[in-house]
C-alpha cells in the first residue's frame, strides 16, 4: 500500500513539473514569484485533474500580490494581462505570440480572498475544487503537500460531489449547472446536503447572467460522461 502511495505521489509530482514546463507563461509565474518571495498557490480545477490524470488547459494561481505578478509576467512574457473578473480582481495572462508557447494554457491570477488560503478555499464551489498547491515552496523531487481542508481527495474517492459550504450555492447559483457538469464529466455522485442546497438555491439562476448560463452550458453539453 506504501509503494501504491509513493507511486501515486510520483506521479502527481511528474504532472506538476511537466505543467509547468510546458508553458513558458507558468513557468515565468512560479519563477517570478519565487525570486520575489512571493506565496503562490496552485489552485482548484487543474489539481483536481491531476488527480484523475487528466490534462487541464485552465490553470489558476491565487497570491496576495496577484497584480504586481501579473505585470511582472506580462513584461516578460510579452503577454496582456486582462481584468476578467472586477469582483475578485481576477486577471487573466493572454499571450501575444502564441508561438512561444509550447501549449496553449489559459492562466488566471487572483488575489487571496480572505486572511488566509483556507478563507480562500472555503468560498470555493465544491470540495474537489478547494485544493491548493504552495507551488513556490514545491519540489519535484520531494512530497506532494496538497491543502485539503475539507477533505475534497476523500469525496473524489468516493465518487461524491459536495458543496464546500451552505453558502455556496446560494452565492453563486450558477454552480448548479456546474455541479451536473462536474457530476456528468467526471462520473460522480451528488451528496444528500448538495441535492438540498440546489432545490434551496435553484430560483437564484434566474438572476444570474444569460452569458453566463450560456457557456456554462456550452461546456457541459461538450463534457465527457466518463472518467478516462
């Protein structure tokens, strides 16, 4: 069982080094962020499909100095970094030459949204999605030290999907559709209290953005209904 674990962490351990080399973009983010001493989490969707050996092309950072990062970046990278999201400061670093990219990789930067990077998680939709990474202090060649405050790897192993909070849906109802894409993709089960929150925070989609619903949508009609 020991080894099965040991092998397991090394190939998480590989998924991460080849992300990170496989973009010029990624790369320059961690090593900028490591020269300045900056705390630089690798977070939610793209952990999750490592852990189910999938290639994630969506790739999100979370640091306190997600701005200063950004800029920094975009001047070496010779990329743009967009503001795609006013209320989390999110921004996005779009490549201008696509050439110097070994793949195409959609990077986003956010802030941290609360004291700490557990705050942070909890305001996360569901537990697969609130892990975190310290990719600064991260070695290939040592363990992998996921952050899993609410025990996300545990549903995912289970084959459950669960809203991280109560909250969670009725922040946002459009995690509704989420959670049938994730159910749907990735071949899971809803929890008993998720089923609840959705009929609690199900008549919230009608306020939320049609652009919104609308590519939620278009990614949920093209997911897979099944776990390679």
């Amino acid at each position: 069982m020991e080894n099965l674990e040991n092998n397991r962490h090394r190939s998480i351990a590989e998924s991460l080094d080849n992300l990170i080399k496989r973009s010029r973009t990624i790369s320059t983010v961690v090593e900028i962020a490591r020269e300045k001493n900056y705390q630089l989490f690798l977070v939610g969707g793209v952990l999750r499909d490592i852990l189910f050996d999938r290639t994630s092309k969506d790739v999100d950072f979370v640091t306190n100095e997600a701005t200063q990062l950004a800029n920094l970046v975009a001047k070496q990278t010779k990329s743009r970094p967009v503001l795609i999201d006013r209320k989390f400061g999110t921004i996005r670093l779009v490549p201008l030459d696509l050439s110097t990219e070994k793949e195409a990789f959609v990077v986003d930067l956010s802030p941290l949204r609360g004291p700490s990077i557990v705050d942070d998680l909890y305001q996360r939709d569901f537990t697969l999605n609130a892990l975190a990474l310290d990719i600064t202090a991260w070695q290939s060649d040592r363990g992998i030290d996921l952050l899993d405050p609410f025990e996300g790897i545990r549903d995912l192993k289970a084959g459950r999907l669960r809203a991280c909070s109560y909250r969670s849906l009725l922040d946002d109802p459009l995690r509704i559709l989420r959670a049938y894409r994730l159910e749907s993709t990735y071949g899971l089960k809803l929890d008993a209290q998720t089923k609840e929150s959705i009929l609690e925070a199900r008549h919230g989609l009608n306020k939320v953005a049609a652009e919104r619903i609308r590519d939620e949508l278009v990614l949920m009609l093209s997911a897979t209904n099944s776990v390679s």
